[in-house]
C-alpha cells in the first residue's frame, strides 16, 4: 500500500479546501494518508472523509496576520528571518522526519520545507495551491537587503518539487519551471435546505446569507446590520450575536452543506470561499484584502463564475450592503465551473506513486 504524506497550511482554510477534495478522491484507491497540518484534527475530519493518521505541526506560517484582511508586515519579515536563519538545519530536520515516516510521495500545500526535505532524501514530492510563498514574499519584500537569499532558498525548495500544480484560479507563478495548471478545486453538493433548517431551527422559506470570512478570526458588527424582511444572517456561534433575524451556525452542520444551502455568502477574497460559491451556484459579496497579491486572479474568476459584487469595509460594518444582496439575486447565474482539477490533481499524484523514483 502506498503511504502519501500530505502538509496542509493552516493559514486560513482555503489550503484544507483545495487539498480534501483530492485526498476523498484518491482514498477509492489503496492508500495510506498520513497529514501534518497547524489546523486542529477537528477541522480536518470536517472535510477529510478519508482515513488518516495526524501529526500536528506547522513547518509554514505564510503571513502573520492582524485579521482576516490585513497582514502584519513587520512582524511577518522578523518570522521569516528567524526561520531562514538555520534554513540548512531544518531542512537537515525535516528529511530525518520524513526519513523515519518512510512516505513514498509528499504533497504540500504550500509549505515549502517538506518539499526541500523530501529532495534532501530522494523522496518525490508535489506542491498544490493557488499560490506560492515564494512569490508572496518577493511582493512585499523584494529590495529588501535581506531578503534576496532567502527569496533564493524558497524558489530551490518549490523547483524540487516533481510539480507545482497550479490549481484554478491561481498567481501566475512565472518563476517555476515545474508549473502544471489544473482547474477548479471545490466541494460540490446538493442543497439540504430541509435538513439545515431542522439542524439550525431557522424558516426554510427566508432567504439565507451567510457570513463566513474564512478561518482567521474577524468579527463583523453584525448588532449594527438593518433587518431586511425576510433575510436571515447565519454567523459564526463565537460571534455570539442576540437578534431574531441572526442564528449562528457552529459545529451541528458541516460548512459546505451550509454554504450549498444559502442565499448568499458574505466573504473575503479568497480561493476556498470563491470555488465553492461559484462551483455550488451561490452568490457573493466580497470584501477586498488590501494589496494581497492573489487577489485580481480570484477576483477576475469569480466575476466571470458568479453572481458576485464588493463591498467596502464601511459597508461591511454598517451593513449599508442590502442593495448589493439584491442586484446579485436579480442576476442571471452564469453556468457554474466543474471543479475537474480534482481529478487532474488525482491523476498526476497517482502517476508520481506509481513510479516513486522520478
């Protein structure tokens, strides 16, 4: 039985959206699956069908964050700094982890050390995302005088890998050489609306906009919002919001089922959020997140994909949006995208377990 190891960034859930719906599909083969994620297993189980054995940790950190929508620079520079500092040692680290692990393929989204570990031990390994940390960094860093070798050392890592499979929509990733674009990853299923409804003991009949800004904390004045008749807000359980017309949503309804079920989602750009909307026939709101660097390529997809309009973050706080909601479910809904990056992602991770010694 092959044994694939997988690492899954915990920066937000969007790497956890693109990566399960591979992982489920490749479980109808024989496969042992072992993943390493900073996300909790809790989290994990809700989107990873198949049997796995975990391994907390987090050989990545991608930006540090103030919120879901602006990146701490600073602090940001000083943790990458702090971790290039013995980039030899942790490589040297992490191929004598995978060495005892023993996987025959590693796939990343999108750390770049398990792939530097894996070349360090001629094991292949592929990387999966819609960015990479590589082209991040030099955004918001290049000129910088320190940043140039360990610019140098992310490329090395990324280029060891067999592929670099540029999931749909994506950067443009010039810089890699081993570049595979594949389609649209997404959970796709039926609405449930009965179900959901008895689950969160809400009327069927309102109309439901959901308000999900992906795994990093932050709250919206939800308090501040007016009452448009016949709309219900569905909001995380923690935000902990006491009004007739907004019910929080926490664990009893898993959150594509959920989202499969709204009227609309109310979100921030990115990747997870925007290819399942579009590929379960959802309309969105979105808030922008300033200056981030994959956001025109989400953004362009997602006009061409669905019933989609912005929102600015003072409309977003007083909730003077309601217009928004309404241009959006008076638009035609284009057709939705077929998430097939799922199985071309499958196909070129089969191959590479087939023949281990490329």
């Amino acid at each position: 039985m092959s044994h694939l190891f997988v690492d899954i960034s915990a920066h937000g859930l969007g790497h956890l959206a693109q990566t399960a719906p591979v992982l489920n599909q490749l479980h109808r083969t024989q496969l042992r699956l072992t993943v390493r994620s900073g996300l909790s297993l809790h989290q994990l189980r809700r989107r990873i069908s198949a049997p796995f054995e975990f391994i907390p940790g987090e050989p990545d950190f991608g930006f540090v964050m103030r919120n879901a929508l602006d990146i701490d620079l600073a602090k940001s520079a000083s943790r990458y700094q702090q971790r290039h500092r013995n980039w030899s040692n942790a490589i040297a680290a992490e191929a004598d982890f995978l060495r005892q692990l023993k996987p025959d393929l590693v796939l990343s989204n999108v750390a770049y050390l398990p792939l530097a570990g894996a070349a360090r031990i001629g094991v292949p390994a592929v990387a999966m995302c819609s960015l990479n940390w590589a082209d991040l960094f030099a955004h918001y860093f290049s000129g910088k005088v320190w940043a140039a070798s360990i610019h140098d050392e992310m490329l090395c890592a990324y280029h060891s890998a067999a592929a670099f499979l540029r999931v749909t929509p994506g950067m443009p990733m010039s810089a890699l050489a081993n570049l595979q674009p594949i389609g649209p990853i997404a959970s796709n299923v039926p609405a449930q609306r009965t179900e959901v409804a008895t689950s969160l003991g809400i009327p069927v009949t309102e109309r439901w906009v959901l308000v999900a800004l992906g795994g990093i904390e932050h709250r919206l004045p939800v308090e501040a919002w007016p009452k448009p008749a016949g709309v219900r807000w569905l909001v995380p359980d923690n935000w902990e919001v006491s009004r007739a017309d907004v019910s929080s949503y926490g664990q009893q309804v898993s959150f594509i089922n959920l989202l499969a079920s709204a009227d609309a989602l109310i979100t921030k750009t990115g990747y997870g959020s925007f290819a399942e909307a579009s590929c379960n026939g959802i309309p969105v709101l979105y808030l922008r997140r300033p200056d981030w660097p994959e956001e025109p390529c989400l953004i362009e997809w997602l006009k061409a994909h669905s019933r989609s309009a912005e929102i600015t973050r003072a409309e977003a706080h007083s909730g003077m949006f309601v217009h928004r909601l309404e241009e959006v479910w008076n638009t035609a809904c284009p057709a939705r995208p077929h998430p097939h990056g799922i199985t071309e992602a499958c196909a070129c991770i089969s191959r590479l377990l087939q023949s281990p010694h490329l």
